[in-house]
C-alpha cells in the first residue's frame, strides 16, 4: 500500500472530525427526541411573551398575568424581558413566579375553566345576554 | 442572555422590519439564528400577532437580498482577491478546476444551502461570486431555494407554535448533522479512491512484475 503523504493526513484528519461532529450532532438530536417524549413542557425564554407561555403550558393567560400582578392585555406581543424591565426587576424573578403559577394551577386544576377576570369598569361584552 | 433570546424578543416587540433585518444580515454570512426566528414568526402568526403573508414575503426577501450581496461581495470583491492569490500560490490550474466543478454541480449546491444544509449558505454565495457563476442561474436557485426554507419554517413555526424554541434546537442539531454527514461521505468517497488507485497501482507493479518473471 501506498504511504500516506500530508495531504492524505489532513483528509484522514478531517474526515475523522467530521464522523465525530455527525455523530455528537446525532446522539444530541435522538436525545432531544427522546426528552421531548417524556418532558411535555419547554423551558421559558426571556423571548417568550406571557401568552407564548400560556399557551406552550396549557395554562389560561389570565392566570400568569395574575401571578406577575399585570391586568390581561389583549394581543400582548411584550416579551417577558420587557416586562422585567418594565418592572424594573430581574427577568429570572418574572419566570420564577410564572413556574411557580403553572405549577400551583396544575396542582389544583379548577373544576372548569373559569372565564378570565374583566378589568373593573369594563362593561360585559353585549353578546352575553343574548345567550340564555 | 443569549443572542438568539435577545433578537426573539426584539421580533416580539419590533415584528417584521426586525425578521427582515435580521435573515438579511443572516443571508451575507454574520450568523444569527435565522431558522429560529422563523420558527417564532411562525407562531406569531400562528397566534395572530403577525400577518402570514407578510412574514412569508419580507423573510423571503431579506434572505434573497441578504444571499445576493454575498454573492456581489465575491464576484467584486472576491475574484480579482482570489486572481491574486491563485497567482501568488501558483495554483490558477486548481482555481479553474474548482470553477468547472462549481459550474456543474452547484445549481444542487445553490439549492440544498437555501433550506436543508444552510451554514454552508454564506460561503457558497461568496464562491459562486468570485468563480463568476451565472447569475440568473443562481438566482433562480437562490429563490427556490429561499422560497422552501421560509414556507418549511415558517409552516413548522405554526404546527409547533407552542414549543418554538424545542423545535428550533431540534433542527439546528439535525442540519449539523446532515453538514457533517455530507463531508465524511465527500472526504471518506476521497480518501476511498486514493487507497483503491493506489493498491491498484500495486497490481499493476506485480503483474508487471510476473510478466516480465514470465518473460525470462
């Protein structure tokens, strides 16, 4: 057999590396996979507006507005670092206190969902007592 | 915080001109997690915070924008550099070679790094530029390929709009995956013909050597 020359040693090399990259890429990816099967829950993000959160943990927005002591806004697009800063507070603090609201409504889930609490002064909606 | 929390929450608030900027400068070469920015677009739109149509339309052109002034960046930029440089080395022979393989097989190149491999995007933008490949030609890739890559992510976007950031982890390690994969296959394929011309090589030495054994 032919010996290897540089050139053959530096393809060898990264051809080596490149198996390996695939391979940590792989088990990372099937690990995920597999996370994702038994964990139903995603981590929050300081990206993550409080409806994102609402919705990804299957908790009504009106909920963790409460537990951050906001009134629900209708087509809140603020992304919870915002509100932190709003609040002047750090965001690791905001997202403790929606873990800890998830995790006391799944405790206790209500019997049904309640409808969400309108703002004081605001007039009910005309359609409700349409309905009998 | 991390870069990829900081720009989501400036889509939040910002929406659109933010998308656009962001798969622009993405597209040139400077990386930003474009997939996962379009994942969340995604599920804005999904929620009804952005507009479908919008976001499909302005990501689409960000990243068309953004890919083709990589590509001016190396036809203006690049080519008389790497004339220069080929001259330098003494290599225009290999430059050439390369331009001739580019010429053949990038229109899949084109293609393939707009959605499935797209790290390798930015760099092939940048050569395609400098070996003077056609640009209508890689237009026409470019947008096709842009096309999928937004309608792929954007769609996955809405069909997990609740688990955004899981999804886009997901994808990042699976298109790593596949980068890697394709260079083992391309350097391992290399490496294979240079043992098997060598040890054919070889046979040729010994039946020489037999004949001229036979010869005698």
């Amino acid at each position: 057999m032919k010996k290897l020359g540089w050139y053959q040693w530096l393809l060898l090399a990264v051809f080596l590396l490149a198996v390996i990259v695939t391979g940590l890429f792989a088990v990372r990816a099937v690990r995920r996979a597999v996370y994702w099967q038994t964990h139903r829950d995603e981590q929050i993000r300081p990206w993550m507006s409080v409806r994102y959160v609402a919705r990804s943990y299957r908790v009504p927005p009106h909920v963790l507005y409460q537990a951050i002591k906001l009134e629900p806004v209708p087509r809140d697009r603020r992304p919870l670092r915002e509100i932190a800063r709003e609040q002047n507070r750090p965001v690791e603090a905001l997202v403790y206190e929606l873990q800890q609201a998830i995790k006391d409504f799944r405790a206790n889930p209500p019997p049904k969902l309640p409808p969400p609490t309108s703002p004081p002064g605001q007039t009910a909606s005309p359609l409700a007592g349409a309905t009998p | 915080m991390s870069l990829s929390d900081y720009l989501l929450s400036t889509l939040g608030v910002y929406g659109l001109p933010v998308l656009f900027a962001a798969l622009l400068i993405g597209a040139v070469g400077i990386p930003l997690p474009g997939s996962l920015m379009l994942l969340a677009a995604g599920s804005f739109t999904e929620q009804g915070d952005m507009n479908l149509y919008a976001v499909l339309a302005l990501s689409a052109a960000g990243s068309i924008l953004g890919d083709n002034i990589g590509y001016a960046l190396g036809r203006w930029g690049g080519h008389r550099l790497s004339v220069r440089i080929s001259r330098f080395i003494g290599s225009e022979r290999h430059l050439k070679a390369a331009e001739e393989w580019l010429i053949k097989r990038e229109g899949a190149g084109i293609f393939l790094s707009r959605w499935l491999i797209t790290p390798l995007a930015p760099f092939i933008n940048i050569t395609c530029g400098m070996t003077g490949y056609s640009w209508p030609r890689f237009l026409l890739y470019d947008v096709l390929g842009e096309a999928l890559w937004v309608v792929l992510y954007v769609l996955l976007g809405r069909l997990f709009s609740d688990r955004v950031q899981e999804v886009g982890e997901l994808l990042g390690d699976f298109v790593w995956m596949i980068v890697g994969l394709l260079f083992a296959v391309a350097l391992g394929w290399k490496l294979l013909k240079y043992f098997r011309s060598s040890s054919i090589d070889e046979e040729r030495d010994e039946t020489r050597g037999t004949l001229v054994d036979e010869a005698r």
